[in-house]
C-alpha cells in the first residue's frame, strides 16, 4: 500500500480514499476519459432553449448581502411546527368541474385539455395560456436515456469479460426494474429573495435525484444484467380517480391553484403557500404541476410494469415482479387532506388505489422504513378501514359521501383494498420530536393493532454502537414488522376463502330457490355477489433518512441504521413477496437528504430488491471510503480521476459516469432556484444541451455557437481559435479567387 500511495503521489491525480480490500463482483476497466465530455458533465442551468423566455434557475447573487439568519431561527425552521386544523387553507378558491371544456361554458371555469410534451397522454388544466410557455419541462430532461445509453454501452464495450462473467436472468422479466421520474426535478425551491442560511435548511430538493442516480448506478455496475432502467415519461392526471379518492375532491384543486398562483407571488418576492403551514418544509412553483404529473405518471407505470400491461394482456404474467420508483417529493408523511413533512400528496397509497382500479389488487401490505414515521399513510389507512382520519376527507371532499353512511359511531364498513401499514422510524424524530410532540403524535406513532379492520404495526429503532448490536434488534424487534405483514395476508386469505366458500353455499341455496320457490313459503333469495378475488402486492416506502450517513441536521439524535440494512431488510421482503404475491414488489422513495445516505442506502437496498436467490451484498460495499467517493460525483462540477490506480477509484468513475448520465437535467448547483424570467435567448449553448436537443425537431436555436466548417460543410465548430483562423483563411482564399476572377474591386 505504502508503494501504491508513492506511486499516485508521483501522478498528478488525487486519490484522497483507498480502500485496501474493496471487494467487487466484476474487475472493471476504467472507460476513456474525454476531456470535452468531462468539461460538460456541468450544465449552465441559468438558461434553457426557448427564442422567446429564458428560465433563470440560479440564485440571484444580489441578494447575499441579505442580513443571515440567527442560529436559533436555523434551529426553529428545522423543528415541524403544529400541524393546523383549519380546514379552509386547504379549500380551493374555486369552483371547477374536473371536465373537459364545451362550448357554452364561461372561459376560466373548467380544466382544458391541452396536448401533452413529447406525445403524452392528455391532462387537464384550468389555466390562463401564458402557463403554457411557463410550464414547459426542461429541455435538459433525456427521455430516452440515450447518455445513459450511451455511456453504458461505453462500460460494457471497455469490459467485455462482463458479458461473459457477470450472472443474468433467463427472463428478461426477472431482472428489477428501475423506473425513473425525469420531471421530478421541476418541483424547486422559488423563494429567491432567502438567504444562504435559510437556502441550507431546504433539504428537500432536486439534486436529490442525481444522488440517487448514483446509487441506481452503484448497483448496476455490479450486477449489469440484474436491473433494468427505464424513464418514464408519462404525465398522471392530479384529477384522477385514484388520487381524488385518496385526497378528496379539494386538495388536489387547492394543490393545483396554489402552484399557478404561486407564478405572481414569487416574482412579487411573496410567500408562496399559507403562513400557517411549515412553509420551510412545503414550497410550491407554477412547474410543481409538472413534477407532480410525473410522479403520478410514473407510479401509475411501475404498477403497469408489475402485471403486464405493456403487453395489453392483464393477466398475461408478463410482468416484473419487481420495481424500484425514483420519485420526489416524497409521500409517507401526506395525509389525505394535509400536506406535511415535504410531502404534497400521499404516492404509495395512490399508487395501490390505481393498483385495486385497475388490476384488483385487493390487499396491500406498506412496508415504512424512512426515519420518520409515516402519519400521513398510516392516517389514510384508518379512513380505508371507515373511521374519520386525523386529517381526513369531510364530506365536502369526498366523492360521494352517501354511498357509503357512518354508523352511529362514526365507522363506515370498511372498503377495497385493504392496507395494512407497519412501519420501522425513529419516535425521537419528526412528527415525534422531543419538545414539540403532540401526545396524538406519540400514540399514533406507537399504535399496534390488528383487529377492527385495522393492521398497523410500529417498530421503534434502538440505539447501537457495532452492526452485531443492530442486528440483534433486528433478529428480536425490526422483523417484527415482517411477521405482522404475514399475518396480516395470512388472515385475509383466509377470510377470502371463508367468504367464498360463503358464496358457494348461498349460490348452491340461490339456484335452488329458483327451481323450487315454492318451498321458501314466499320468501324472496337475491342472487349472492361473489368477493373480490384475493390478489395482495407488497409496497415499501422507502426512506434513507435513517442512513449511518444522513445529515445529522435531519438526524439529528442519533438513531440510525447501518447501510447493509437495506439489503437485508429488502432481500427478507422478497422472499415474503414470494410467499404471498407471486414475488411482486413494488418500492417508492421516500426519505433521504443527505448524498451520503442516498447514494450508499439506494446501492444496498437495489442489491437486496433483487430476484437471485444469494444474498449479493458486500459488507465493503457499504464503508465510509465508499460514501466519500460516491457523493464526489453529486456536486455540479465533477471530474473523474484521469488515472485511478485503486479499485474504488476506478469503480467510482464507472458509476459516477452512469449516474450522471441517467438524469442529466438533476445535475444542479448547490444554490439552485427556480425562478422565471422572460428574455431572449442570448448565451452560448452548452454541449451537454446539444447532446439531448435536436435542433432538427422543431427547436429554434438561436445564437448558437455551432457553425459550419469552412473547410467540410458535414463538420460543426465552436467559437474557437481554429474555427475563426480557417474562417480567415477561407475569406482570403475567396478573395484571391474573386480578385483573380476579375469579380473583386482592384486594391492600391
């Protein structure tokens, strides 16, 4: 080693961490660093490609010279305020019908259907058609990951002995599906006139994607034909029926307006959301709309990919059986009236809503292993068993209130699917925090039970000082929560059997009342309705807040979990998956603020959500060195090692690459905000933007600093010495041929 470290010293190429004994699966060859590709890993996001608008995402410097907040305002804005239960912030101004437009209705009252980008499906939007401009997506977003493509083709061209050495499937379906939400970027903090201080205590953001990007990456590159990456560019309806189902007929329409009006509040230098909400947790901008089209549209394609529909055959079989969804803002902490905790609408209980609508799944198990715990999701499942959730629909949100009435205890009978929730978090940490809960807080955080129409079961973490420690509680309290979701589709097997065998007997009592009514002395038999097949899914809400190397800001007593924990958990929920759903599970992320704790806890829970029987991780995998060389690539700028010489080092580069090339829009500055200004178009065009940007499709490019070669008309050039000395070279050519032609004026 000590060799080694005088060797590198003698390169001009740092390698701050080595790591003696970095085990991988694969040797992996470092792919040809070129500089040009280097340089434009780093995207000037202060312009995008419109001739007329110009979208100002970086923050404007003037404002630092802003007073700093005090250390005890940083300490209060990190502290959840108290949840308000007044119900009229959440109600919205006005009243639209969720239809298209006719003629005869007033303009301004009823969502339009407008075309969506790049050929989506249609949407609907109550909207002034300035948005249109304002809501247009990046032009940075790749929808056919042709970089990722690209650069991982490069990977396996430069490692060939992965073609042959490294394990796949014989089915392509058996391979983990990792569904990415390229819109998910556009939902940024917009409030530009904060200071640095404050812009720190916003942890929900979007580079969040790139980091975990890189833990997507990690995992590939160890298992190449294990996992399969996909974008999804499909933009989900805020309307829809199952998310109105979950949220009510209002918040999805207050959530709608709060985002178009904030487009005047922000540019005036106003707060963009109600005062008496947490608003250090929860911003809005007009392209939130975007972000949140796109997370729905993605949840509703990880279900599709789960039973087959891109087959057009729901019962084909076709399907994965296992999916990862890149997804942000988060959802766990969303009640169905209530946005909180960062979280705008609840995604993994509409994500099994659209499962029941349109697939039948009829049972649904959470599986919560964020830091914090999940009151939003746990809430939502007290109203599906028919109680009145803590931040629940009033009967001006719901759909139709009278279909199903109360009882004279407040309780409905409790309607499809069922969802069982159980959740492993910290009780010290938010909405629990020590100082600020609320007694109801605590108990719902604590709340085991199965029974009532209720299956919710939390698990509280414990303190540990070595992995053996950890996992001892794991053995003896964490798998708790495993044993509890196994009981719960156990039971509701079970009953599903009595009931259908229920429906036989009244079916074979039915059929003979109709040869022989004459024996029922009058009595009138209604033909019995069978219940709904059994067809349970497995969901994880899967947070890494809890990570050994989050942020201590957003963890900030102590509790975590070690980095093999998330394939050890995930591989255990597998094989419940396979017990009970055919192997079907489907993982939302959630939590996770920090890059260390996304890029390492994203690797470790891809390498367990995986169909191979072995248990694949690697203890080495999940090291401090690791971290460190993992998030060097999650700032803007990055380099990659022009020599590495050590494993991790050459590993790093390979996945930084990948990483970087999946989202290219996600590579953000630190400081990054949204602002909108409308200008003409008048910087250089960045490499990066040429390379997703066809300037053929309809785009009209102006400025650009892509000129034709003089010397071959097939070639392009930049502004560069050489492109203006054969520029001069070719105008004296010309005017020798023009002077020697006779054509040019004479020179004295």
């Amino acid at each position: 080693m000590a060799s080694l470290r005088e060797t590198l010293e003698k390169n001009n190429d740092s390698e701050e961490s080595l790591i003696s004994q970095f085990e991988t699966t694969l040797t992996i060859r470092p792919t040809a660093n070129e500089d040009d590709d280097v340089r434009d890993i780093s995207i000037d996001h202060s312009t995008v490609l419109n001739s007329n608008t110009t979208y100002n995402y970086t923050r404007d410097q003037s404002i630092l010279d802003i007073d700093e907040l005090e250390e005890e305002e940083l300490i209060s804005e990190q502290i959840p305020k108290f949840k308000t239960r007044r119900r009229y912030s959440l109600l919205p101004k006005y009243a639209t019908k969720i239809t298209a437009s006719t003629s005869g209705e007033s303009p301004g009252t009823t969502f339009t259907k407008s075309p969506s980008p790049s050929g989506l499906e249609g949407y609907y939007r109550n909207i002034d058609p300035k948005f249109e401009d304002i809501l247009q997506p990046s032009p940075l977003i790749d929808y056919s990951l042709d970089k990722f493509t690209k650069s991982f083709n490069d990977f396996l061209g430069t490692n060939p002995h992965i073609q042959k050495e490294s394990p796949r499937f014989s089915k392509e379906s058996d391979k983990t599906l990792v569904i990415l939400s390229p819109y998910s970027t556009e939902h940024a903090f917009g409030r530009k006139w904060v200071t640095k201080s404050y812009l720190s205590t916003i942890f929900e953001r979007p580079q969040r994607l790139l980091a975990s990007c890189i833990g997507v990456a990690s995992a590939v590159t160890m298992f190449p034909f294990h996992y399969k990456l996909v974008n999804s560019t499909r933009r989900g309806s805020i309307f829809s029926s199952h998310v109105r189902k979950i949220h009510g007929k209002n918040w999805p329409k207050k959530l709608f307006e709060l985002c178009l009006e904030s487009h005047e509040k922000l540019k005036n230098d106003n707060l963009e959301v109600p005062e008496d909400w947490n608003t250090g947790d929860i911003y809005v901008t007009p392209k939130t709309i975007n972000a949140i089209e796109g997370v729905i549209g993605t949840i509703e394609s990880a279900v599709d990919s789960l039973y087959g529909s891109a087959t057009n055959d729901k019962d084909s079989g076709n399907g994965h059986n296992l999916a990862f969804v890149v997804i942000r803002p988060p959802g766990h902490h969303s009640h169905a009236c209530l946005p909180s905790g960062f979280c705008l609408l609840n995604n993994v209980q509409i994500g099994i809503e659209y499962a029941y609508e349109h697939y039948g799944v009829t049972h649904s198990v959470i599986l919560d292993i964020d830091l914090h715990h999940g009151d939003g999701s746990q809430d939502i499942c007290w109203e599906r068993a028919g109680f009145k959730g803590d931040y629940g629909q009033d009967e001006d949100d719901e759909l139709d209130p009278k279909s199903n009435p109360r009882d004279e205890y407040g309780k409905r009978f409790a309607t499809y699917p069922k969802v069982g929730y159980f959740s492993l978090h910290d009780i010290k940490s938010y909405p629990t925090e020590l100082g600020y809960a609320t007694k109801d807080n605590i108990k719902n955080a604590s709340t085991c039970i199965m029974d009532h129409d209720l299956n919710i079961w939390n698990v509280h973490l414990q303190e540990w000082s070595k992995e053996e420690e950890f996992y001892k509680h794991y053995q003896t309290k964490y798998v708790a929560l495993l044993n509890r979701a196994n009981q719960f589709l156990n039971t509701a097997k079970k009953q599903y059997e009595q009931q259908y065998s229920d429906y036989v007997g009244n079916l074979a009592k039915y059929n003979k009342y109709l040869l022989k009514p004459h024996l029922y002395q009058g009595q009138t038999l209604e033909k019995p309705t069978p219940p709904p097949p059994f067809k349970p899914l497995i969901t994880i809400s899967a947070g890494f807040d809890a990570s050994e190397y989050e942020n201590p800001q957003m963890q900030r007593h102590g509790i975590n979990v070690p980095t093999s924990f998330y394939a050890t958990f995930t591989k255990d929920v597998v094989k419940l998956a396979k017990i009970h759903t055919n192997g079907k599970v489907v993982s939302f992320l959630e939590g996770g603020y920090s890059d260390g704790a996304l890029t390492t806890g994203i690797f470790s829970h891809l390498i367990g959500l995986n169909n191979d029987d072995e248990f694949l991780w690697n203890n080495t995998w999940g090291t401090d060195q690791v971290m460190k060389e993992l998030v060097k690539g999650c700032k803007k700028n990055w380099s990659p090692y022009k020599k590495p010489q050590s494993d991790i080092t050459i590993w790093a580069n390979e996945v930084i690459k990948l990483g970087r090339s999946m989202m290219p829009n996600a590579i953000l500055p630190a400081n990054f905000i949204y602002q909108y200004q409308e200008m003409e178009y008048s910087q250089p065009l960045n490499k990066m933007v040429k390379d997703i940007i066809d300037p053929t499709k309809g785009r009209d490019i102006t400025n650009s600093p892509l000129k034709t070669d003089p010397e071959d008309e097939r070639k392009l050039m930049r502004h560069t010495r050489s492109y203006y000395k054969k520029m001069a070279t070719a105008q004296k050519q010309q005017q020798i041929q023009e002077d020697s032609s006779g054509h040019g004026l004479p020179k004295y």
